[in-house]
C-alpha cells in the first residue's frame, strides 16, 4: 500500500503554499507574534482579520462541514492539507478545540445554525470550561453546578485552566446537574456568551509569560484563566444533547477534537524545527548535522513522527468511512505527545547550552524556540485528557480489558 495523496491533493497543497506565500508578511506575522499582544476580543489584528476573510472566501475554513451550516462539504484530506500548512507559519484554521464537531453531533438545529457558521469564520470563539481545582484531569469529579429554576440553569462554581476566557466570546462549559446520580451521569454542557452577567475572569500567568514564547511553540501560551460562576442564569436552549447526558457527549466532541492536523503537528513540528536548523545552521565552529550521533537520533525521531502522522490518518479514514471511532484517538493522544517530550528532550541534549536559551538572550537560537518548546513539552501530556486516563480508555474500549477498581470490601455481618 502507498501512502500518498492523489494528483488533485498535492495540487491543493501548492495552492495553499502559493497562497501563503503571497499573502503572509512580516507585519502579519509580528502582528500573530503572541510578544504583540494585540487584537480584538477573539485575539486577531487587523491584518489577521484581513487574512482570515481571504482564507475564507477560497473556501479553506470548515471544510468539511456541511454547506448548510457555512461549510463546504468536503473532503477531511482536503481540510488536513490545509490546515497543515497553515499551521506551520503560526496561522490556526482549524476547529480543533473549538467544540463545533460536538455541537455537529449533539445540537439542535438552531444551534448548528448558530454556532456553526460563527465559529468558521472565527466570529465565534468558545472557551472550554472543563477543569476544576481539586479534579484536575478527572472530570467526572466535577463540582460546578447547574440547578433547574424553571426555563433557567442557575450556574455556581470554579473553572480551572479556562484558557481562551479572556478573548472569547462563549463558554462550552461541564457542569453538574444532578449530584444523587454516579459520577458519570449527572453532567450536562451548557453553551453561553462569556459576557452573560455572573462570570469572573481571573488571569494565570504561565511559565511562557516572561519572556514570551516566539511565534510557533507548542504550548506557548503565556497566559491561561481561572473563572468563576456566581449565580450565572442560562436558558434551557442553552443545552447541549440532553441534560444529564453531558457525560458522553463530552467525551464524543474531545475524541474528535484529537483528530486532525492541529493536534498532529502539536507533536510533531519539533522534529521539523531540529530538521530545517541543523540543515542550514552552526553553532560556532560546531555542525549539529554532520555528528553521526546527531544524524542517528534525528532519524529516530523522524520515524516517530511518522507514526504520528500515519495514526491521524487512520484515524481521519475511520471518521471519514463512517466507522466506529472509540479509543482511535485516545491512543494518538498516547503516543504523540510522549513522542513530543521524548523529542524535546533530545533536542535539548543535541544543542547543550544553547538549547537552554529563551528568547531574550542574545545568544538564542532560532528566537529560543527550542528553549520554549522545552518549557510547554510536559503539557502536552495532561492537556485535553492525560496519557494515563488515554492509556485506560485504550485498554478498556480498545482491548476490552476490565476496569481496574479494586471492588469494595464486603460489608462486615
């Protein structure tokens, strides 16, 4: 079997490349440089918006969502390419993340017509209120309530890690709507403007902050939030699938959400940084790519990455044939962000010092892009579902392997 895209795709990919070519300049690409730090409520400047208007009028974003709904209804190839090449030069079209294939597969009609075509052309953007402070990866433990009061939910609680909530403008937000149900059942998704009455935002400055991440890095974020509900009344159109079924619809639209060339290249564009810099670059009088141990390891870690590549493609085809996609992408989420810091680490040992660098020194490589990716590695194992809670779904959905619960002690006579 080859690997290989048809005729028609590889035409696409020059398009987009040509089209990149033209159109990404150096004041587009300060201006997406998170040290800007400038931008609307949503994060774009003006020339992003300029930018993400002429992507949209060629008919790159969404497009694989239905044409009803502001779509294409194309190919999920197609999108992959797109999104591919994208993503290598900073700009983000895809709609990973954004909980768009959960409202696809869970909304009512109104909402597909209303979230849908706004979070395609990047007029909507939706914070994921997912985490809590003493759950952490364990959503079922969740806290946040939302208490029926006739066509209203009374939201109460905290959020953790809410990243995008000071720029969105929605928040997809887990919350408990029946405390006497098992921890898996009782949760619903509630879909609602960030600016409904009742919601603080409170900032958390990450690791990235000072100096800011260069423009590329994976997990260089230099901010993320913690937010809190206060009596926050939401309508009952506000709920997405059926109250107290939050549980699996959750987990459907995280599944997805793995899927894609977003989440691949998270993992993967590392080693594509390394490739291009010991290809053209020195460190003084030393030559990173004539080392043979260098050569050999860089290989490794190529091959790695093609793994990577080749289970986003099963994955995309099961999706795409219409099969049942269980722990498909739980196992991704396994294998390619352990592949990320397994590559990071290398890096590091490959550049010594240098590889130690952020950005503010005068001595950084590549803007200290290797020192950064360094510092937002680890993340990569704990953001949207940890390898560990990854590992178990794999065993139990994929293997059909028991749960590991120790059973309870029989209640003494």
């Amino acid at each position: 079997m080859e690997f290989a895209y048809t005729s028609e795709q590889e035409a696409l990919r020059r398009d987009v490349r040509k089209f990149i070519k033209e159109n990404i300049s150096a004041e587009l690409a300060a201006e997406l440089d998170p040290e800007a730090a400038t931008g609307d409520q949503r994060g774009l400047g003006p020339k992003a918006k300029e930018l993400y208007e002429k992507i949209y009028q060629r008919g790159w974003l969404g497009i694989t969502y239905p044409k009803e709904y502001g779509g294409q209804g194309g190919d999920p190839l197609s999108q992959y390419i797109v999104e591919e090449e994208f993503r290598r030069v900073g700009v983000d079209i895809s709609l990973g993340g954004s909980g768009a294939p959960a409202i696809m597969a869970a909304g009512t009609e109104e909402q597909k017509k209303h979230f849908i075509p706004g979070l395609i052309k990047h007029e909507i953007v939706f914070a994921l209120g997912f985490t809590e402070p003493h759950a952490g990866a364990d959503l079922a433990n969740l806290r946040c309530s939302a208490v029926r009061d006739g066509d209203y939910y009374v939201i109460n609680g905290q959020k953790m890690y809410t990243s995008s909530a000071h720029m969105a403008t929605h928040i997809y937000l887990m919350a408990r709507t029946d405390r006497t149900a098992p921890k898996h059942e009782g949760i619903s998704i509630f879909l609602f403007p960030m600016d409904t009455p009742g919601i603080t935002v409170r900032p958390l400055w990450t690791i990235q902050n000072n100096p800011t991440a260069p423009l590329g890095t994976t997990y260089g974020t230099a901010r993320t939030n913690e937010t809190f509900y206060d009596n926050v009344r939401v309508h009952k159109s506000c709920l997405l699938g059926e109250e107290n079924k939050g549980w699996r619809v959750g987990a459907m639209g995280l599944n997805l959400d793995r899927v894609g060339a977003w989440r691949y290249l998270i993992s993967v564009q590392r080693d594509e940084d390394i490739v291009n810099f010991v290809k053209k670059q020195s460190i003084g009088d030393y030559a990173p790519g004539k080392d043979p141990a260098i050569r050999d390891k860089i290989a490794e870690m190529w091959i790695e990455a093609q793994v990577c590549r080749l289970m986003t493609m099963r994955s995309m085809s099961i999706v795409r044939n219409g099969g049942n996609f269980t722990y498909e992408g739980s196992a991704e989420k396994v294998w390619a962000p352990e592949h990320g810091v397994r590559t990071t680490e290398a890096i590091t040992q490959m550049l010594g010092q240098y590889g130690t660098l952020l950005r503010t020194s005068p001595h950084a490589l590549e803007k200290g892009i290797f020192a950064h990716n360094v510092l937002g590695s680890f993340q990569s194992g704990i953001n949207h579902g940890s390898v560990q809670v990854m590992r178990d779904q794999v065993a139990r959905r994929g293997l059909g392997l028991p749960s590991g619960r120790k059973p309870k002690p029989a209640a003494a006579k």
